[in-house]
C-alpha cells in the first residue's frame, strides 16, 4: 500500500517512487483521452452530486455550490498527477465560462448558480483556472497553479461554510458581512494548503513555512475585501502569483 508521505512526493517527480512512477505511466500523452476522460468524469460526478442535493435533499442552494466549489477546484491535482496539456485546461475553461455566463441567463444548472444572482463568482472560478493552468503549464511549475486553486478551493469554501455555521463575531467590509470564525479558516486552511504542496515540490524549509504564512495573509485579506463573487478571481491569482515570486526569491 502506497503511504500518506509516498503519495505527497507523487508531486515532485524526481521523487516518485519506482511503483507510483508505473502505476501514472498508463497516463502518457499517448493516452490523452483516458486522462482526460478521467478528470471529465470527475467533474460530471461533482455536478451530479450537486444537481442530487439540490433536488432530492433539504440542502440549501448555498451549500449545492460548496459542494461544487471544494469538489470542482480538486481536479487540478488530477490535471497535474495525469500531465493533462496546457491546451485541455484552457479550452475547459472557456467552454466552462460561457456556460457560466448563460446560466445568469438561462436555468442551465438552477441548483449551482441561480438565475439573478448578483455574483459572477460561477464565471471567475472558470477564468481564474484557465489563467492559472495557462500560466504555470508554461512554465512547467504546476505545483503554483494548484496552490492557488486550492487556496481558493478549500480555504475559501470552508470559510464560507464555516462562518455562515459557527460564525458568532461579525465584522463588516465595504458593507458586506464577515465572521471572524470564517476569515480564520480561510487563513489556517490556505496556509495547510501551501504549506503541503510546497514541502513536497521544495521540501521542508523555512522558506515554504514563511511563503505560506504570506500566502494564507493574502487569501484572507483578498477573500474578505472582495465582492461580486471577485474573489473567486483575485484569490487564487494573487496565491498563485505570490507562492511563485517568493519562491523564485527565496529558492531561485
């Protein structure tokens, strides 16, 4: 059996282990559609549940669109285990875009994101993936692009489920209103989540615990002043952007 440490060092790949290493080889470009089926799956599996919830549960629309906030944001680590291109990324994001766009218009998927809702939160989560794939896939440092996405993932999904939960001291930002308890979470999660992927792409140094420290200091700063849904935008860009500056800075 694979342990928890020998599945963290599956993202450093001159660290994989001679079985792992065999075990991903079934995903070569050879066999693009595989993978890409793989991550499609996964994404129609997250919408169902979600749709099923919405449906067939006494789950409110709030907690529908967690589950495909936290659930969708996952397939990064599956774009980046099974080396899905640059390419694939980029087109999911656009087509997912427009469809989130529509659906302001038109009740694709009325128990994800409802018609009149004043939030372009849907459509930036599509943008900010495509950004991220688009720019770190270049660079062959996919490890940036997944911090940021999963910043914005767990960190930000929690903290709104958190805070609407167990938020009892409330503090309010250009007229929006916020829980201490939830800007908490997204600072402890965003950190856990930096920190993870940083000790297995760069090992355990000071430098990925300080970088992550930043990094959940700017989540939760761009989380809480943000409105529109935006921080579904400037969230994972700027985790992304600072977790790839300070490390070209502390790492070279």
């Amino acid at each position: 059996m694979i342990s928890w440490s020998t599945f963290l060092n599956v993202f450093s790949p001159s660290a994989v282990p001679s079985e792992v290493r065999s075990a991903l080889s079934a995903f070569t470009p050879l066999n693009l559609p595989i993978s890409i089926a793989i991550a499609a799956l996964w994404i129609l599996l997250i919408g169902l549940l979600a749709e099923g919830a919405y449906r067939y549960t006494q789950a409110g629309t709030e907690i529908v669109r967690k589950i495909v906030h936290i659930g969708a944001g996952n397939v990064i680590l599956l774009a980046w285990l099974l080396n899905i291109p640059r390419w694939v990324g980029v087109s999911a994001s656009i087509l997912f875009s427009a469809i989130a766009l529509l659906s302001y218009s038109i009740p694709i998927l009325p128990g994800i994101n409802g018609v009149g809702r004043k939030s372009l939160g849907t459509f930036f989560y599509a943008v900010s993936i495509g950004v991220l794939v688009a720019w770190f896939w270049t660079l062959h440092l996919p490890q940036f692009a997944a911090i940021g996405i999963l910043v914005m993932t767990w960190g930000d999904g929690l903290a709104a489920l958190i805070g609407q939960r167990f938020g009892r001291h409330t503090y309010t930002v250009w007229g929006m209103k916020k829980s201490w308890e939830g800007s908490l979470t997204m600072a402890l999660v965003s950190f856990a989540v930096s920190l993870a992927i940083l000790i297995a792409t760069q090992g355990n140094g000071w430098q990925g615990w300080l970088i992550s420290l930043t990094i959940a200091a700017v989540a939760t700063t761009l989380e809480a002043f943000s409105k529109f849904g935006i921080d579904n935008l400037t969230v994972p860009i700027g985790s992304a952007a600072f977790a790839f500056f300070l490390s070209q800075l502390f790492w070279g």
